[in-house]
C-alpha cells in the first residue's frame, strides 16, 4: 500500500506500508498481541 501525505510540495511525502505478516488476501493485522506493528513503513524517494 502506498499513501500520500497531502503536502503542497510533493517531492518527499510517499509512503509505502509493506505488511510484515500475512499473505495477500488475508485481513491485516495490527498491532500483534506484544503490541508490535505488523507494518514496515518506508519513505520513498520523490
């Protein structure tokens, strides 16, 4: 999954979610039961 922050300067505001856990298709998950996200969050170049 990737987001846009909303900014008014678009060169560095991309955000990719990369889900850590389940396969694709299965519901996401977040956080687990020792309260650590599921979630890689990368910031991605303009």
């Amino acid at each position: 999954i990737e987001f846009w922050q909303g900014r008014y300067s678009r060169l560095h505001d991309r955000i990719r979610y990369i889900n850590n856990e389940n396969s694709p298709g299965e519901e996401a998950k977040q956080p687990n039961k020792q309260g650590v996200s599921l979630w890689n969050r990368i910031r991605l170049n303009p």
